[in-house]
C-alpha cells in the first residue's frame, strides 16, 4: 500500500498575524509556521493504516518555499518514509484549482494507492484540495473521513456529515480522501524518529509554470476582522423583553 | 575457654561462613556491574572520610526523624563498638585465661561502654521491632495504590524480624555472657548491667554456670557467623552498602542535573532508562543501600496524596528485583522486564514532582528521583509513551518557544508601562534580566515581573531584557524526559547570549534558574545565575534600596524546591520578607525549608494532571492556612499559580492572598 499524504504548513493558531505592506497576504517574517493540524490527523492515519497492513510507504508532499521542510522533517520524525518538497516563491498559491493540478502533477507520476489530506487548511481554510485531486487523477474521492477501513483494494470511509449523522461508503483504490481532525491522537515522534528523519529522503521538485495555472481564484485584499462590542440592556415586562430577544435573535444576530 | 573441638568447629564455621558471605557479596557486585556507568573504585576510595564522617556522625539521619535517629545512633554506634567486642570475645574464647585489659583504667572504660552500648542496642533493637510489629507505624508501610513487589511484602518483615531478633539474640547472648563470666569469677563494676544480672545466677552450680558461660559465648559468636550468609542479602547490609553508597553518589550541580545525553554519538542506541541494566550502577547500589526506613514517602508530593508513587517502594523492588534475578544477573545476562513492570507503574514516573524531597533525606544517599527523571527520557525519546497534555507542551515549545504557547511576537506585553531597556538595544548591561515564560505569559506573573522591575529600576541596577528574543530555557522538557528539546531550547539560548554582554542573569523562576545555572553547565554553557530572593536580598543588604516595613500581618513562606533543596537557598527569601514586616511576623509552615512540601508544579506537572489522589496543592495550601498567616509568601511563579489555585478551591483566597516577595517589597518601596 503506497499512500501519499499532503501536508501544508500554515500560521499557528497563536502566532502574530501582520499583514503584508500590499494588504494581499500575511506579512510571513514573524509569523510562527507549524504543520496544519488538520493534516496532522491525515498523516497520523496514514502511519496507523501501513502500521495495521505491516507494509507500505507513507510520502508526505508538501508545497511551498523552503521553510516548509521543517514540517516534512516533522512527518518524516514521526513515521512518513520519504518526503517531495514541491518548490514555490515566498507568494504562496492560493487558488485551489492551481494548487490541486499542481499536486496532481507530481502524485500522477508515483501511483499511489490512497491520498490523505486534512480536510481543509487553517491558513485559506478551502477545503478543495483532496477532491480535486481526486478528480484531476481519476481516483474514487470522499470527504471528512471520521474512520477508515483498508480492504482488498478498497476502502471503507465513515463520513461525518451534519446534525450527528454519519455515512459509511465504500470505494475503491484508488482513492483521495481528506481526513475530518480528531479521529485519531497524532503521535509525538520518537527520538529515534528524529534523528532517522535526518536520513530521510526529500525529494525538491520544482515545476515549470506552464499548464498548471488556472487563476480563476485570485486573492485580492486581506484584512483583519473588526471586532466591535454592543451591549444593549432591555427593560420592560417579561413580553416585552422576550418579544425584543426574539427580534434581536432574528433581524441582528439571525441565528433564529 | 573453648574446649579443642569447640575451636575446631568454630575455625571451621568461621571458613565457610565467611566465604559465603565473601561469595554472595561477590554475586552482587557482579549483579551490580550490568549496570551503565562502571562505579569508579579510585574517586570512591577517595571519598572514605565522606563515608566515615556518616557512618560514625549518624548525620544523616537526623535530618528528618530525630528521636528514631538517636535510638538508631544507639544501635549504630554499639555494633561498632561490638566489632572489638567480637574480636576481643574470639580472643577469650581461644586463649585460655585471656583477659582484655584487665584491672586497668582503659579496660575498665571499654567494659563500661560495652556494658552501656548492650543496653542500649537491645533497648534500641526491641524498640524498632515494636514500632514495625506492634505499633505498627504507618510510615513503615507502603500504601496502596503504590506497586510493591509481591516478594517485598512478605520479604521486608521477615527481613525486620530476622534481623531485629539476630541482633538481640547476638548482643542478649553475649550481655548474658559477661553476666555468667562474672558469676563464675568476680563482681565487676565497670559493667554495672551484667554485674546486676550475675546477681540472679547466684546459687547455681559453678559447672552450670561454665555451661551457660559456654552456651551464651557460643549464641553470641556462632550465631554471628551463622547471619554472615545471610547478612549480604538482608536489608542490614545497608550498614556497610549505605556508607558505601554515600561514597559512590555522583556529584551534581543540583539534584536534577542529570548527566547529559549526547545526542551526537551515533553509538548510542538506548536514550534513557527502560531495563534494569540501563540504569547507572550507583542507582544499582541504591536498592542494596536502602533499609526500607521510608523517610523518602514522608513528604513524597505524590505519595502523601495519594498517588502510584513511593520512592521507597521504587527502590526496595529495585532490591528485590536484583536479588530474584541475582544468578542471572550475576552472570551478565540482561533481564528484559521493562522498569514500568517492576520498580514503578508508568503514572508513577509521572506522579514525580521532581521536588528532591526523596533525595534530599535519604540517610544513605539514594536518589530514586533520578531514577525516575531516566525512566522518564525513555518513556518519553524511545517510546513515545506519554501524557497527551505533556505532548501538546513539546509541541507549543517547539512552535512557539514557551509552554504556553503563545505568540514570541507577544513576550514583551508585559513591559508595557514600565521602563524596561532591551538588549537588542542596548548590547551590553550588566544584568540580564530573564522575566521566564511564566514572567512574560502568565497573568499573575506579569505583575511579578513588573514588581522585580521596578525594584531595580528603584535601585539603579544596569540591567536589560532579552525580550522577544528570550525562549524557554527548556526546564519541564528535561524534567518530562525530553532531553532532546531541552539541548534544542539550551542550544537557541546559547546562541542569544553570546549575542549580548552581561555580567550575571537574574531571574524570579527557580526552574530558570536551576536551569540556565545548573543544566546548562553540563551542556558546558557557564553562567553566573542570581535567584531574584538573591539579588533583592543583596540590595537591601548594600542599602541600595530600604523598603519601608509595612506588613501588619503574619506572613509565611512556600519554599520553592527549585530554589530550597535543589539550591540550598532558603535564607534569601526570608530576609526579604523580614525587610517588609512591621507588625507581622513570619510564621513557618509545618514543614518548611529542606522539609518542605511541593505546591505539585514541578517536574512538568504544571502542564499534565495525575489525576489518582489528592491534589497536592490544596494539601500544601492546607498547611499554609494553619499558620494563620494571612499572606503566603512565594518566590516562584509556579508555586504562585498553584497555591492560589489551592486557596481558591478549598475556599479560603478570601481569607489569604498570595504575594511574590519582589511585590512585596516594590510596594514597600512605593510607599
């Protein structure tokens, strides 16, 4: 079994978040970087699977500018084989399409039984990627894997979807599925890990422009939310305050 | 005396008892030797005053204990007293008519403390098999929920009684001996005890009185050599293994500051402890020197609240361990039963607050706390095998530099307000103060370090902050087993410094300061390190700054044991305080100073919960509050964290606050 799992590194949750002079993106220089963590479930799958089948190769792909080998090392400490670095310029690709033919092109090459992704990243939060490559390469696709199940050349994926419910399907290999966080406790590399990660193999692939840019997405400004605090105190009989928190719930927030 | 076959069967006894024990001894050496880190006989022997000074000063054991201690001085200093007694009795048994010193003033003197010593030994003797059977202190037993071996549980009180009821045996027998002797010759009143019991044996016949002259020389002596086999094995082995060890205990900067592991030598391939034969063979040693007196759980964090954790039970399965396996062992053979099966449960090893109590009373020099901190690194780099909260903590020092996790863009928030010069700016100063995580990120610690601030600036101290280019020094990494993140934290640290000139840092964290001062060293980054009770101190001291006394009420002191028993410092603080007292006074906790109870934040327990037991800081805070202090005193931020957490959950932070000692004294300074 020969699995591919993608790992992006994005801003951490508690980093700084400075925007850039352009106001087109974040200004990276104090940004602190870590594996998406969503991704970090997706590979923690992938390393159970091989570990439950007793062989394989897990390969984690990643793409970006050069600081993003330390989450490939990270992946490599904690089990993954092998690591393909996909070169990008310090402007990061946001349009989902581009960065879906972009991995297609090189996952294309190395036929891979199953692609994990997280199912979305926490930086552009798109949540595209899993399925478009899925489509791109002609693999059975499903989303927001809650458990997996490796059969004979097939996979069985419980899928969470809304309100509590569940679905389970079956698809066969291969398959790209994006991995929903929390279905799994993501190990902590061994030091043994570590240094063997050392030795590991990272495959830089840079691709010549042409033919994977669709730019049918573009990011045009950035900005941080503005946050403002209201408080308003209603008074009056029990009808009367009840009628303004329903008008409030409704026409306001709208949440009812 | 003897008769010509008595002394043929004595000479023959003495051979193959002597050589058993010889043998025996022999075996465990051996056993000893599959240890890592071959015990170093030169630098020991060159300890030997070390070992004599405790041996016959009986020091160590008034550390905690003192009544238990002299009854144990008694029987110490009389079985070193009955070594002449035995050589001297052999002599009178094989010379006929030998007499040691007769009629003569220093005869007489060595009769009368032999006489004395017997007493006092059988008094002694039958005290402790009293306490253990009858009495039945609970500090001798290990509770549950601690792992004991199952061999140890029926193994320790037959140990006791055995030895206990050799010992009166040996010393009744010969006390009875010399009472027959002088039945059968002369009153002698350099012996006022066996002069006194000779009077019962008046009216015998003199051939039975030779006869039990005989009989009683033959219990005391035969059964000496009779015990020999046995002695190396039983936990009173411990009078010649617990000196011994004492010799043989590695030199630390502090308690805790393991030997390093250099993670650049490819030839290692076992990180920390996980077999018996991964542990240092002085931590080997420890399990043969241990008597099972239990000082170590008396105010042990863990086991006091109840939890997996007893260092004695650590280190009295160590013995039973070495001894069940001692054939194999002896031979070289490698037992592969992991540590966490036998000599401690995994949440155990986690239970450990790493506050050195064990270490630091340990009459014979053991340190199961570092046993632990071992077990830990393997745990942690070999097996991945931890506690899910202590994951997460790695992961926000390594992303973020600080256990918190939160943005180093952020660590200089708390300077907001206050005139606080940056190293980036100003290069060289001639103190670096280092605010900590907890100085930089917590809320209560903020102000802590805004409070030691101002009292430098008040003082006109040339100091500096690293500020966003300070990061965690890596102190609960290295308690947790981390060993690898820590050298990582050290190694980015380290760079820093050498950026910047600086005469000394000071900080108001004791696991900084333990940590740059301590740790580093071993990673050869030498520091001069002040605790900021210190540096304040100091201030006082040279009139640099004179806070005016304030304080109306009792005041009582947490020692933090990063800065008390790993540093030995616990006259700073104090002082401190005293300079703010007015009305108040300072109060001592129940157990204060090298005594001292942990507030449960130490040893990486600040960022992961065991949940068996009590909690340990309403157990601490518990204390504090019956001093009727309405202030407690802290000089840790940890400790801060954890006893106000303490006082707000056992409902009395309304009655008593916290303070640190710089806030104390920045508002003696302000008013």
């Amino acid at each position: 079994m020969k699995i591919a799992v993608l790992v992006k590194q994005v801003p951490g949750s508690e980093s700084a978040l400075p925007l850039s002079p352009n106001e087109k993106w974040i200004d990276e220089s104090s940004v602190t970087f870590v594996m998406n963590p969503p991704d970090n479930f997706a590979l923690e799958e992938a390393l159970l699977i091989k570990e439950k089948n007793g062989e394989g190769e897990v390969v984690v792909i990643s793409m970006g500018p050069s600081r993003i080998q330390k989450v490939i090392r990270e992946a490599l400490a904690k089990g993954a084989d092998r690591g393909i670095q996909i070169e990008e310029s310090d402007d990061i690709e946001k349009d989902p399409l581009t960065v879906g033919k972009k991995f297609a092109s090189v996952l294309k090459e190395e036929n891979f039984d199953l692609v994990l992704s997280g199912l979305q990243s926490d930086d552009t939060g798109m949540g595209q990627t899993g399925v478009l490559i899925g489509e791109l390469l002609g693999m059975s696709t499903a989303t927001l894997a809650i458990k997996t199940e490796v059969k004979e050349n097939k996979i069985k994926v419980k899928r969470e979807l809304e309100s509590g419910w569940f679905q389970w399907v079956e698809l066969p290999l291969p398959a790209s599925i994006s991995i929903q966080s929390g279905l799994n406790i993501p190990r902590y590399p061994s030091l043994k890990g570590i240094m063997g990660a050392k030795k590991k193999e990272i495959k830089e692939i840079l691709l010549s422009a042409q033919n994977q840019l669709s730019n049918l997405q573009s990011m045009d400004k950035v900005s941080i939310p503005q946050t403002s605090k209201q408080t308003e105190v209603i008074e009056g009989d029990t009808e009367a305050i009840v009628a303004r928190i329903v008008d409030v719930l409704k026409k306001d927030i709208k949440v009812i | 005396m003897l008769s010509f076959i008595e002394k043929i069967v004595f000479v023959l006894l003495a051979l193959g008892c002597f050589g058993a024990s010889f043998v025996t001894f022999g075996r465990m050496f051996r056993a000893i030797s599959i240890g890592t880190n071959p015990l170093n006989w030169k630098d020991i022997l060159k300890n030997w005053q070390v070992g004599l000074f405790a041996f016959f000063s009986q020091k160590t054991l008034f550390k905690t204990r003192p009544v238990v201690g002299l009854i144990h001085a008694f029987v110490a200093w009389g079985f070193t007293l009955y070594l002449i007694v035995n050589i001297v009795d052999v002599l009178y048994g094989f010379i006929p008519g030998f007499s040691f010193l007769p009629n003569n003033i220093f005869g007489n003197i060595y009769r009368l403390f032999v006489d004395v010593f017997s007493l006092l030994i059988l008094f002694g003797v039958v005290y402790f098999l009293a306490r253990r059977f009858i009495l039945k202190d609970q500090r001798l037993e290990i509770n549950k929920p601690v792992m004991l071996s199952e061999l140890a549980v029926s193994g320790m009180r037959f140990d006791s009684l055995l030895v206990g009821s050799f010992i009166i045996l040996h010393v009744g027998s010969r006390f009875l001996s010399a009472s027959f002797e002088i039945a059968h010759t002369q009153s002698d009143w350099s012996q006022p005890g066996a002069n006194m019991m000779s009077k019962l044996w008046i009216g015998l016949q003199p051939d039975s009185i030779v006869m039990m002259e005989h009989i009683t020389w033959w219990m005391a002596l035969g059964l000496i050599l009779l015990f020999l086999p046995y002695f190396p094995m039983s936990k009173h082995a411990h009078l010649f293994m617990g000196p011994l060890n004492i010799m043989a205990k590695e030199k630390r900067r502090s308690m805790a500051a393991i030997e390093k592991i250099d993670f650049e030598d490819d030839s290692i391939e076992q990180f920390g402890s996980s077999r018996l034969h991964h542990l240092p063979q002085t931590q080997l040693l420890d399990g043969y020197a241990c008597i099972q007196c239990s000082r170590c759980q008396d105010a042990c964090p863990a086991y006091v609240t109840g939890k997996e954790l007893s260092p004695s039970a650590l280190e009295i399965n160590k013995r039973y361990f070495l001894n069940e396996n001692l054939t194999d062992l002896a031979d070289g053979k490698e037992i592969d039963i992991p540590l966490t099966d036998w000599m401690l449960t995994e949440e155990a090893a986690w239970s450990c607050t790493t506050c050195g109590y064990c270490v630091e009373v340990c009459p014979v020099g053991n340190e199961p706390m570092v046993d632990i901190l071992r077990a830990r690194q393997d745990l942690v780099m070999m097996e991945s095998k931890f506690p899910k909260d202590a994951m997460e903590t790695f992961e926000k020092m390594e992303n973020y530099g600080n256990p918190w996790g939160l943005s180093p863009q952020d660590r200089e928030n708390w300077m907001e307000g206050r005139d606080v010069p940056l190293m980036r700016e100003k290069k060289e100063a001639e103190v670096l103060y280092w605010a900590g995580c907890s100085g930089a990120y917590d809320s209560r610690g903020r102000e802590i370090s805004q409070a030691v601030v101002d009292v430098m600036n008040k003082a006109g101290v040339d100091f500096a902050s690293l500020g966003n280019e300070e990061t965690c020094t890596g102190d609960s990494a290295r308690r947790i087993g981390n060993e690898y993140l820590f050298q990582t934290m050290a190694e980015q640290n380290k760079e820093t410094f050498d950026q910047y000139k600086f005469k000394k840092i000071v900080t108001q964290c004791p696991h900084c300061f333990t940590t740059l001062k301590n740790d580093y060293a071993e990673l050869g980054v030498e520091l001069e390190v002040v605790h900021h009770s210190q540096f304040i101190d100091e201030l006082i001291e040279t009139k640099k700054i004179e806070p005016k006394p304030w304080m109306d009420e009792d005041v009582t002191f947490h020692d933090p044991c990063y800065l008390g028993r790993h540093n030995n410092e616990y006259d700073a603080p104090r002082n401190v305080i005293q300079s703010i007292l007015r009305d108040g006074e300072l109060k001592e906790m129940e157990q204060s100073k090298s005594e001292s109870f942990c507030c449960g934040a130490g040893g990486g327990n600040m960022w992961y919960e065991v949940k068996t037991g009590d909690r340990i800081n309403q157990t601490r805070v518990k204390q504090a509050v019956e001093t009727k202090a309405k202030t407690v005193a802290a000089a840790c931020n940890f400790c801060n964290i954890m006893l106000e957490d303490g006082l707000k959950t056992t409902g009395n932070d309304e009655e008593v606050n916290i303070m640190d000692i710089a806030e104390m004294v920045s508002k003696g300074l302000n008013n």
